[in-house]
C-alpha cells in the first residue's frame, strides 16, 4: 500500500487478509499495531468505495483524537476529508459534516444520538471500526450503532479490536453476535509471529503480611458486618454468606419494592444493608489500601454523621465497634504494609535506572494520591497523580479528577520525563497513548481479565518489562488475584472455541444460508 507511510509486520498482514473478506474480530496486545489494521484496512475500503464513507469510532474523546491524529499523521495529506465529531461540535454542525466527510472520527454516542435523530444514516458507510470493542455489550452506544449499521449499510465491513473481548464465552459471543462477526483472529504475546517483536515481561506477585494491629480492627468491622448479615437474613432478604454485587442487588430490589409500596420490614432491611455495604468498602480499604485512605473513610462517615446525612450513618457511628475501630486507627503508628514495599520497589528501581519510568495502578483516588504524595518524599521521584474526570474527595476537596486537557499535559510530561512515575486511576488503562513503561506495579489485584490484560500492555514492548502485584496475605488481595487468573484462564479458552467454532465449514454453511 503506497498511500501507507508505515510497513505491516508480518502479523499484521495475515490478519488484513481476513479483515479484507469478513467482519472480523481482532483481538491482539497492547501495542502491537491494532490501529495499522484500521489504516491498512481503511484504505483498501475507501479505494474500492471511493464515493463512500468510512466511520472510527472509540468510547471516549481523548482515544478517538489520539486515532485522528494517528491516520492523520500516517496517511497522505489531503489524501481524504477527515473530520472529528465530539459532544462538543453541535449536532447540526455534525449533519453539515457528515454530508460532504469521508473519514469520520466520533464517540460512539454522538453517532447513536444523531441516528435516534435521524440526522442522517448508516448507508453510504463502507467501513465501521469499534476499537474497545468488548463494550458492546447491553446498553453501550455501541450497541445502538452496530444494529442501525446492520440494517443501513449497502456495502457493509466491520472491523472489531480489542486487546481483551471478555472474561467467559458467553460475553465474547454476545460482543460477536452484536457486531456481526463472522471471523476471528487472535494472537497473544506468545504467537509465534508476534513473539519476536516484543521484549519479555517478568511477572512478579510480591506478598507482605496483614498486621496484627490491623487485624484487631478488621475483627471489630466484621462483627458489625456480620451482626447486619444475620438482620438481613432474619429479614428473609438474603440467604447464605453474600458478595459487595449481591448487596447491592439487594439494596436495588428492595428499593424499587419500597418506591411502589411501603413497607417496615422492607425499609428497615434498606438500612441494614447500607450499613453491610459501607462496613464492606471500610474493610477492602484497611485490607488492601492505605491507612490514610482507610481513616479519610472512617472521618467522612462522622461528618455524615453529625450532618445528620443519613439515619443509617449516624447509627453505625454509635455503635461501640465502630468506635474502638476508629480510635485504634488514630493512634496506629504504621501505614500499610504494601504501601511501605512499594516506596521500596520504586526506590530500588530508580537506583539501578534513573532513567526508568513507572505506572502504578491502584482503584481509588484518596491511594493514589497518598502513594504520589509518600513517592515524592524519595530523591529522584517525581510523581503525580493520574486519574479521571468525576470529582470524588470524601468531603475534602482535594483528589478532584484531571480534565482531558490536563490528562493529555500530564502524558506529554511523563513522555518528557519531567515526570517519571505516573499513579493511575483505571483511565490509564485503556487506549491512551502512554508511553512504553520500565516497570507497571498493580497496588491491588483486580477481579478482571480485561482490565489486567491491558494494564499490562503498558510494558515489555520495545524493551524488557516488569509487572509487579502487590498483595496482602489472608485479605480479599489474594481472592481477587485467583479470581483475575481464573477469568484470564478462562478468557482464553473461550476465545479458542469461539474461534474454532467461525473456523468450521458448518459456520461457513449456516453463514450462507443466512
């Protein structure tokens, strides 16, 4: 393709191939050329359909932008009229648009709300591109796009990417069958063909010990816990020992219950399980965060408290548990122990490489902001705080979120150096254009394979990588770890049959029929 200024790997070619004659879903790691696929492909649909449109859509502003400039940047100038649709651009500017675009780069919901609108249709699309397609799934604008594509498009191609489609096969094939997918094709890091183009990546769990002041704690939270438990079976609402998602499915039912009719029993359990869920959140933070994080909890629930908020908060705050438990936190005279490892890994690894450049992941904003605070007390750090737009402080407003602006600025230093570790919230987990990392550090495990997979895209590219977890002993850590590998496993499994299952000739059959 002369009109492409970059050469297709190997790879990258067998799985054009495929894209060129099917819709077809890619699934391949983080930084190994899903958006050349998009190029290649795009090129040869727009040669072939030159009086037709070719749509890319990603699901959020900073990523789709990232892809515009991309094929801007990679293809000819003036090569064809590309166009940027955001929230911002009003919708009759964006029908204006679209008349005369040939490219058009969107959200997934400023299409889905100009199709309700019938500003304009899905006909003269010769190409549809979903990057982060494991999204289409319920709801997601995707969803809404891809059925009107189905039913529009004259000359229909899809092309599906994603480095992670979902954790069992029975997500992957709903992503499937909403799209209309009628090929696979899927590489890992160990594909033979894209084994040589990326460097290794050394995987270590690194594991510290509950301590016995915490656990004194914990004991005191779980009684109240507990105590709530045994109310809401009594209540005959829940039955056996429940999940943070079943009490919160609970909490849904019965609040949908109480708002078509009142009933005691049924308001009383409401309270009952507002206080489990909070007791929960107070517990996953002492267990697997920061003490500083744990006790800005326990302080904004007396705030609640003596704001008279919530009926619920201010009984939890009398109980003589949670007392003892907050007092006991005043007077700890220790942080976490994986925050106490984590100053020691990073440490270690600025004294070997100065020139090293770490992203730390961890799930709530008060821990990222501890840990860029207790890293930058360390000569050679500097760190700062890398999370999304809401605002969410515990009442102390002080970890409000980064406009997109502000994320792209802060990319731009840690590419510079200016700054050289970057603590992340989950948005650095998708799509941005972060720069390859020395080393990614999960503060916490997490439940999911899609999120692990592409946090630990951010390494081992161009050069050898770490991927470091750290995890409590004896805390829903090291649950939460089993659960991420088990749904890794099974991923991958899945994704072998499915693949299997559109490979067959009886596929190729049932396909034509239709």
């Amino acid at each position: 393709m002369k009109e492409l200024k970059l050469i297709p790997r190997e790879y990258q070619s067998a799985i054009y191939k495929t894209c060129e004659e099917k819709d077809c879903l890619v699934i391949l790691p983080t930084g190994t050329g899903k958006t050349l696929l998009a190029l290649m492909l795009t090129i040869q649909r727009f040669k072939s359909y030159p009086l037709q449109k070719i749509l890319i859509l990603a699901p959020t502003k900073p990523l789709i932008e990232q892809h515009f400039e991309s094929f801007k940047k990679n293809l000819p100038e003036d090569w064809a009229d590309m166009q940027l649709f955001t929230g911002k651009t009003p919708a009759t500017k964006r029908k204006e648009i679209w008349e005369t675009a040939e490219f058009i780069f969107s959200t997934p919901q400023c299409i889905s709300n100009d199709l309700k609108k019938e500003l304009y249709k899905l006909d003269e699309v010769s190409l549809l591109v979903f990057d982060e397609c494991h999204r289409c799934l319920k709801n997601y604008a995707y969803n809404f796009v891809a059925q009107k594509y189905k039913l529009q498009a004259t000359n229909r191609r899809v092309l599906a990417l994603t480095a992670s489609p979902g954790g069992d096969k029975k997500t992957i094939q709903e992503v499937c069958n909403n799209l209309g997918i009628e090929a696979v094709e899927i590489r890992t890091r160990e594909s033979p063909d894209v084994k040589p183009y990326l460097q290794e990546l050394e995987f270590e769990k690194i594991e510290v010990d509950f301590p016995s002041d915490f656990l004194e704690i914990k004991l005191l939270l779980e009684k109240i816990y507990n105590r709530k438990v045994s109310e809401l079976k009594h209540r005959k609402v829940l039955f056996g020992y429940p999940s943070k998602t079943m009490l919160l499915k609970v909490q849904g039912k019965l609040m949908s219950e109480i708002k078509r009719k009142k009933d005691l029993n049924k308001m009383l359990a409401v309270s009952a399980t507002a206080t489990a869920l909070k007791i929960s959140h107070a517990l996953t933070l002492l267990e697997t965060q920061t003490i500083s994080s744990f006790l800005a909890y326990l302080k904004d629930l007396f705030k609640q408290s003596a704001e008279k908020k919530s009926k619920s908060v201010q009984k939890l705050t009398k109980m003589p548990e949670f007392a003892k438990a907050f007092s006991l936190t005043q007077v700890l005279n220790q942080e976490h122990p994986k925050l106490i490892k984590l100053k020691e890994i990073v440490k270690t690894q600025f004294e070997k490489n100065p020139d090293s450049k770490i992203i730390i992941f961890a799930q709530f904003r008060e821990t990222v902001r501890t840990i860029s605070e207790e890293l930058n007390k360390i000569p050679q750090i500097k760190a700062d705080n890398f999370v999304g737009q809401a605002i969410k402080d515990h009442g102390k407003g002080r970890t409000t979120g980064l406009k997109q602006k502000e994320q792209k600025a802060m990319i731009e230093k840690f590419k510079s150096g200016e700054i050289n570790v970057l603590v992340a919230t989950s948005i650095a987990e998708e799509g941005l254009d972060i720069p390859e990392v020395s080393e990614v550090i999960f503060y916490e495990p997490i439940p999911s394979a899609i999120r692990k997979i592409q946090r630990a895209g951010r390494t081992a590219r161009l050069s050898k990588g770490k991927l470091k977890i750290l995890i409590t002993k004896k805390t829903l850590d090291e649950t939460f770890h089993y659960v991420a590998q088990n749904k890794e496993k099974r991923m991958h499994t899945a994704i072998d049959q499915i693949k299997k299952e559109f490979d067959s000739p009886f596929k190729e059959i049932q396909h034509t029929l239709l």
